[in-house]
C-alpha cells in the first residue's frame, strides 16, 4: 500500500478503477510556464510533483519555456515553444530556421497581433505528444493551460488544475488603464481568456487551491459547482522554517511581486511606506522580484524619493530567500487579489508576522485578523502604513503572531497534504472514467 493510501485512507470508488486499484499512478503533469521564478504556478509543479514522487507515483512533467525547475527523481519532458517572451529579446521576430510547423507559425502570429499565443500553442503540442504515447500514462494533470488542444482523448483521464480565473487580472488591468489604446491592448492580451472559459466549462474534474476561487470559478468561468474541489497547496515547512541564529534587520518589511501589475497591489505598499517612514525612518522594503524601470510602482518609489528605502532582489537561492525573510521584521502580502498566497503561507511558516490584505483568498491562509496575522482593506495604503508601524513597535506582537501563524500552516497548508489531496482527486477520476466501461461489461 502506498503512503497516500496509509495517510488518507480508502475512499468510496476506488474499487470502481481495478484497473488502478491502490498501485502507484503514472502522471504527466502539464506546463506552459514552469520557471518557480515566474510565479506561483512554477511553484507549484516544483513541489507537488516532489510531493507525488515521494508518495511512490510516477510523475513526468511535460514542460514549455521557461522551463520548470524540478527536484531529484522528477524527469522533465521539454515540448519547446518558440520562446517568443524570452529575456533579454521578449517580442522578438524568430529565424525561418526556427519554424518547425504550424502551431509554430499560429504562435508568432497571434504575438505580432497583440495576443498571447502560449497556451494555446502548449496545448497544442501537449496532445500531439500524448497522442504519440497513449497507454503510457494513467492521468493527464494540467496546470491551468486550459487551451483547445487538451479537449477530447488524451489517452487517460484529465484533471486540472485552475488556480483562479484569469479574468480577475483581466478586469483589474483593464480598471487600470489610462487610456483608450491601452484598454484596447489589454483586451488583446487576454484574448485567450475566451478559449480558457470556453474549455473550462467541459472540463469533468478541476482542482483549485481556495474556496475563493472555487466560487470565482463557478462564477467567471461557468463551470458546473460539483466539478470543483478545493485542494489547498502550502509551503515547503522543512526549508520554511524559524530559524533563531539569524539576526532580525531592524525595519525590514519583506514583500514578494513576480510583476509589476495592479493585481499585486506593490505600489499601494510603496504609498504606505512612504507615510510609515515619517515615524520610523528606519523602515525600508526588500522586494523579491525583478524591479521595473518604468511603470506605477517605478513611478511612485522615485514620487517619494525611496530609491534608497526599496531594495529588489532577484535570482537569489532558495537558502539565501529564506534567510531574507526570517531576517525581516514584517512579511507584507499588499495584493488586491490572491488566489491563494504562497508568499503568505511561507513567511508564516518562518514564524515572521504577517500584514496581509484580505483580497480574494488570503484571509483563508493568513487566517483571523490579530490571531494569526493583521489584516487589512486591498488598495488601502493608509492601513497598511497604520498596520506596518503597529507591528514594527510591537516585538511581543511580532513573536505572538509569528508562532500563530507557523502553527497555522503546520496544521493546514504543506506540500505532503496537497500531494495526497491531488492524488485522491486522480484515483476518482480513473473511477469514473471506469464506471460506464464497468456498466458496458455487464450489459
């Protein structure tokens, strides 16, 4: 019997899948973007498919540029793309050399017009190669592609993975937007959210990571509610951990932003910075993610004259990440929306208080408002700013929060216990799908 089995124990259905049975499954878990530098989404494929691996599965990650970074004994898959985002060249023109066929051409076509071809074009590739490998595997998972190509026969069940909808950061750029033209842009950039809604809703088994999003969607994308089950995902608790030989830096507010987008909610902290340095002139900002030269938040540091009190921080290791937040006073997650919050669910297992705002599912990780963290309205600066000084004065605050909020993600968000909820939601997925064969048997 399997780990997975031993932990969560048999569940009805089961028995319906003998072709299954309790034996370990042979996965390939899909991904158009799978760099853990990219966002939470590489984040994800990183540890779960550890997590599933050590449970006894056999997991293969099917992978585009940038292309995912993987643990030990999880093998990789390369399906490459055209990479036409990639740095230090993003929108280039490629060589004729380079166009193998034509969902080579329909990726470059689609960029030149505005759009953004990559997960369309993932799955694309995805299907010619599972096609081309039918019977290898037991489950298809993908990663929030949600592109035409993974509709019908895959050669083996399809669960996915939808971590909230995209056109919750459609809407909030749209809302952002100054002018005509770059509403206009924007609309054309999330033109896949269209061929993302149209797949989601003829999906028989989707997985979220917050009830939040399970209503969204419901909601945004018409899936039907019974489709989607909630699979909470968590931190690394063995690297993320209190760590006491490590010096708190006095005033260190540590934040992370993958990108300079109002979903994120970083210049609202940059506001909020500037008024909490009134009364504490030591406070500054570290930022894990690539700094924008142009842009709100590149707009609002030098308003305020904080070029010195804003440090961003990039291509650091995992140990050296770690270490930046243990040593930070405050973790501060300012988005307007999450669909989860790694950044949260990780600072809290370091044991380093939290101020987080209560946009989309945060609440749901950073938990009760003074229990385990101190929360906040999204887009107010004047509450982050009255909250940030409130727990840089308070140590005994700091440590009362900090423990809550380990013991919190200890008890509900680790890798182990998403791995085990991930596969069980496979193993209903191959009972179902040998239900009708069963029922064709005995007929």
């Amino acid at each position: 019997m399997t780990a997975e089995a031993v932990q969560a124990g048999p569940r009805a259905g089961d028995a319906a899948a003998a072709s299954a049975g309790d034996r370990p499954l042979r996965i390939a878990l899909l991904t158009y973007k799978g760099n853990p530098f990219c966002g939470g989404q590489g984040v994800y494929v990183r540890h779960l498919s550890r997590e599933l691996a050590r449970l006894g599965h056999r997991v293969e990650v099917l992978g585009a540029q940038p292309y995912p970074v993987l643990d030990e004994g999880v093998p990789l898959t390369e399906l490459p793309s055209l990479d036409l985002y990639r740095s230090p060249d993003p929108f280039r023109t490629p060589r004729l050399a380079e166009y193998r066929d034509w969902i080579d051409a329909v990726e470059f076509a689609t960029m030149r017009t505005g759009g953004f071809p990559e997960p369309l074009t993932f799955s694309l590739r995805a299907k010619r190669h599972l096609a081309a490998r039918r019977g290898e595997f037991d489950v298809v998972h993908d990663n929030q592609t949600l592109g035409y190509g993974l509709l019908g026969d895959l050669g083996a069940p399809l669960v996915t993975t939808i971590h909230h909808p995209i056109t919750v950061d459609r809407q909030l750029d749209l809302d952002a937007a100054a002018t005509r033209l770059r509403r206009v842009s924007v609309r054309r950039w999330y033109g896949f959210t269209r061929m993302q809604r149209r797949v989601a809703r003829r999906l028989p088994s989707v997985l979220t990571v917050s009830g939040s999003s399970q209503a969204e969607i419901v909601e945004h994308l018409g899936v039907r509610a019974d489709r989607v089950h909630v699979v909470h995902i968590g931190a690394d608790t063995g690297l993320w951990s209190p760590d006491a030989s490590v010096p708190e830096v006095p005033g260190r507010i540590v934040t992370t932003s993958s990108a300079d987008v109002p979903l994120k909610g970083l210049v609202h902290l940059v506001e909020a910075l500037a008024k909490l340095r009134s009364e504490r002139p030591d406070a500054h900002l570290v930022v894990v993610g690539k700094r924008a030269e142009d842009g709100p938040v590149a707009h609002a540091i030098e308003r305020y004259g904080l070029a010195h009190a804003v440090e961003f921080v990039k291509g650091i290791t995992d140990a050296e990440l770690v270490d930046l937040v243990r040593g930070a006073e405050v973790a501060c997650v300012p988005s307007l929306y999450e669909g989860f919050s790694l950044p949260a669910a990780e600072a809290m297992a370091t044991g380093t208080p939290l101020v987080a705002t209560t946009g989309g599912a945060i609440p749901e990780v950073a938990g009760p408002d003074g229990e385990t963290c101190l929360a906040v309205p999204p887009g107010d600066a004047d509450a982050l700013a009255g909250q940030l000084a409130r727990l840089l004065g308070d140590r005994d605050l700091r440590r009362r929060l900090g423990a809550a909020g380990r013991a919190r993600v200890l008890g509900k968000f680790t890798w182990q216990q998403a791995a085990i909820g991930t596969a069980e939601r496979y193993r209903e997925a191959l009972a179902t799908q040998a239900e009708p064969k069963a029922a064709a048997l005995k007929s």
